[in-house]
C-alpha cells in the first residue's frame, strides 16, 4: 500500500508539471493569436493549435485529478 502511494504521488507530481507547463503553452499561444489578429494576419493555423493545446490540457487536468482523488482515497 505504502509504494502504490508513493509511486501514485510520484505519478501526481509529474502530473502538476504538465498542467503547469500546459498553462504556459496555452498562454504564449494565446499571445501568438492575439498578435496575429493584430497584424491582420491569418490566424487559422494559430488557432488550430491553441484548440488543440486546448483539449491536451484538459487530458492533463483530467489526469492529474483523477490523481489527486486516488491518492486521497488511500
């Protein structure tokens, strides 16, 4: 019990660095769009990216709660 634990707060820990890192993905390719829509540039290929950023991130929060819910039932 006490290494299917640790190994699941090991897991966590990885976990909340991709969140984080997620976030700083998904706020630089924010700035991306918005400077794009500034210039008058297209904006679709930027776009398409942030969405997908997007969808990865809520793989990646999903993933680090269904974590954090595992490691509290213990």
């Amino acid at each position: 019990m006490l290494v299917e634990h640790l190994v699941k707060a090991e897991r966590l820990v990885k976990a909340e660095r991709h969140v984080a890192l997620g976030e700083e993905h998904l706020e630089r390719q924010r700035r991306v769009v918005a400077e794009r829509q500034r210039q008058g540039l297209d904006t679709n290929e930027a776009v398409d990216l942030l969405m997908r950023f997007e969808r990865l991130q809520t793989m990646h929060v999903a993933g680090r709660d269904r974590l954090r819910a595992e490691l509290g039932a213990l």
